[in-house]
C-alpha cells in the first residue's frame, strides 16, 4: 500500500508530466486497469490503451494544470483542487477542478475523477497563470 508521501509525490509529478505534454509518462502513472471519469458522469476510460488518447486530447489542447490547494490523503485515496487551462495562449480558459484520485497496491493510480461542469468554464486570470 502506498503511503500519504508517495501519494503526494504523484500529484506533483503528474501535473508536471501534463504541462510537458509527455502522454507516456503520464500513462505509466496508471495502473493497466485504471480508469478515468473525467468529469464526473461522463463514460469511463478503462485502461491504458484509452487513457493515452485522453491525455492525446488533452495535449492536443494545450491543457495545463496547477494544484490551487493541498494534496489530501485518506487511506489509498486523494483529493485536490487544480485549475486547468486551455487553449491558445492569448485566449486561454480555466477550469477549477477537484481531482480525487485511488491508488493500488503498487502505487500507481487505479482510478481519477475530475469533478467540474461546463459552466465553470471561465477566462484565465493572471493569478491562474502564475
């Protein structure tokens, strides 16, 4: 079992892994079965094959992340606020997003859920930026 700091040494390096756009390092992140809700309700993306393409778009996009707040651990679970931006530079959007994130037995992710909705789409602030 993972401990709360290997937990939280995962949450920095992913956004880390993300704002490089190295899809690879992010998928071996995840464990082979993982999956992702990416948002909430939305169909899963179940295993590493479907996870790269969604991190694919994700680049294709030019989507950055920054932790807004503390890495919370409970147990093989963890949660964070994160703002995600997109889109060109001149023109980029947030999205405020909590990430709640399980890990298995071996320290990698077993699934994400991004809790967000469209309507808190917004433009980005200097702060969001920084």
């Amino acid at each position: 079992m993972p401990d709360a700091d290997h937990i939280r040494r995962i949450y920095e390096r992913y956004p880390e892994l993300l704002n490089k756009g190295d899809v690879e390092g992010i998928v071996e992140l995840y464990a082979e079965d993982a999956t992702i809700e990416d948002p909430i309700g939305s169909d899963l993306h179940r295993g590493r094959d479907a996870i790269r393409v969604f991190y694919q778009r994700a680049a294709a996009a030019r989507a950055t992340m920054k932790r807004t707040g503390p890495v919370r651990v409970a147990g093989h679970e963890a949660a964070t606020p994160v703002v995600v931006l997109m889109g060109p530079e001149d023109q980029r959007s947030a999205l405020d997003v909590i990430s709640v994130m399980s890990f298995d037995e071996d320290g990698k992710i077993a699934s994400m859920r991004a809790f967000w909705s469209m309507d808190a789409i917004r433009s980005a602030t200097a702060e969001d930026r920084g």
